[in-house]
C-alpha cells in the first residue's frame, strides 16, 4: 500500500519522548483490502534492521516484543481491521511504547512495552487474516526518541547570556533607574514647594504689625468735690469735709 506511517502532525505534548512516540492513525487505508475477520499489526524495527525483516506468516509467528534486543524488531498494537475503516470513531493517534506493564510482568503476549533506547525506529502497518499476511504498508522515516540525560552531565551552573542580551538588560535596567530617579524628584520637588509655601505664610503673617483700635490720650478730669491742695508729688486726696483744706 503506498500509505506512509508518520509521527501524527497534531501538537501534543509528548508526542516523542524517551521511551514512546505517538503514530498517526491510518483511516482509511485497508477498507479495499480487510474483511471483518482480519486485524492490523504495527511492525517496529530499528532503522538499520529493516531490510531483514520478514513478515510472520500466522498470529502464532509473530515477533515478541521481549525479543527486541536480539530480534530487533517486534509487532504489536494487535487492531481490528474495521477499528481503523472510514466511518469508525477513534482516536487521532496511536502511542508507540505506552504501556509499562509489559516489561515488568515479562508476558508472552504481544505487547506494546517501552522503548529501550532513543534508536532509530521505522514502523509499518500489517494486515493480517487467517492466512496470513494479507496488504502491508511502506516504512516510515527513522523516527528518533529523545535521549535522557544522566544527572552527572547536568550542569548546575546556569548557562551564560549572550552579549546582545547583558547589553539590553543593561540598558532597561538604566531606564529603570532614571525614570525612579525622576519620580523620587518630582515627588520631593512637590513636598519641599509644599512646605516652602507654609513656611512663607507663617511669616508673612509674623511680619505684618499688629495694630489695636485708637484709643486718645485720656483727658484731666476735674477734682471731686471736697479735692483739696496737696503737698508737692502727692497728687490730689479727698478731706473728710469737716478738715480744712
């Protein structure tokens, strides 16, 4: 079949990673070829083991995933055929190494375990009845994992910044400055004119003189009945009216 397996297009996070990778699904590929008794098998083979790969001629034939190591490729992901037909809802992608229990159970089934390196991989669909093998499609491109690193390449140090980027951070960090220089000023001109202006009035208002109300210079008052002479200096003082004065 002319049909190209790939790394699904959709943005996913983790589509590839140390130990899986997510397919995109083949819909509509085998309707032309599969009746409702056959089912879809994905071979995976290391990039550079595909050539002598060789199709399993019955269900009984096919490559294990726990002979990778020595075999260098395995089948699985065992699919209906009408799983993967035109007017059949399923998901967009097939994960490539998702299930774990695989290598910690060591069972016989095909299995769809973790990838135990970052490889490269190819991978091809099968189609399969009771005869064996029925259509098949081509080999994907290499498909390569990530590759985790061991903790004791890790360097703790954070890594250094470019010359462009110091330079501009520099420089906003200048502009930072200035312009909390400028408002600090501002705000401090504001309050010295605040206080300078009630500093100016406080003494303006101390300057100014103070003047009462006129008050005329009192007048001589003429003496009381019975006011007599007195002796220099001792003003004027009353006599009881039988003194004489």
């Amino acid at each position: 079949l002319p049909y190209v397996p790939r790394v699904s297009p959709v943005a996913l996070l983790g589509k590839v990673t140390a130990t899986t990778f997510a397919l995109e699904r083949p819909c509509c590929v085998f309707d032309q070829h599969a009746n409702a008794l056959d089912s879809v098998w994905l071979a995976v083979a290391f990039a550079n083991a595909t050539a002598t790969f060789r199709n399993p001629p019955s269900r009984a034939d096919v490559p294990p995933y726990k002979q990778l190591p020595t075999a260098h490729s395995y089948m699985t992901l065992e699919t209906a055929a009408a799983a993967y037909a035109c007017s059949a809802p399923s998901p967009a992608v097939l994960r490539v190494g998702g299930d774990t229990a695989c290598r910690d159970q060591g069972r016989q089934d095909p299995c769809n375990g973790p990838l135990p390196s970052p490889g490269p991989y190819r991978v091809k669909f099968l189609l399969m009845g009771c005869h064996g093998p029925k259509a098949e499609t081509r080999w994907s491109q290499p498909i390569l994992l990530h590759r985790a690193l061991s903790p004791s390449t890790i360097d703790p140090a954070p890594p250094r910044r470019g010359s462009d980027v110091v330079v501009i951070i520099s420089i906003l960090a200048s502009l930072g400055t200035v312009l909390a220089t400028a408002v600090l000023g501002a705000l401090g001109a504001k309050v010295w004119g605040s206080l300078c202006h009630r500093d100016l009035g406080t003494s303006s208002f101390a300057r100014r003189s103070y003047r009462t109300h006129h008050i005329p210079p009192a007048l001589p008052q003429p003496l009381p009945p019975g006011c007599g002479c007195s002796p220099p200096g001792l003003g004027c003082f009353a006599l009881r009216p039988s003194a004489p004065c």
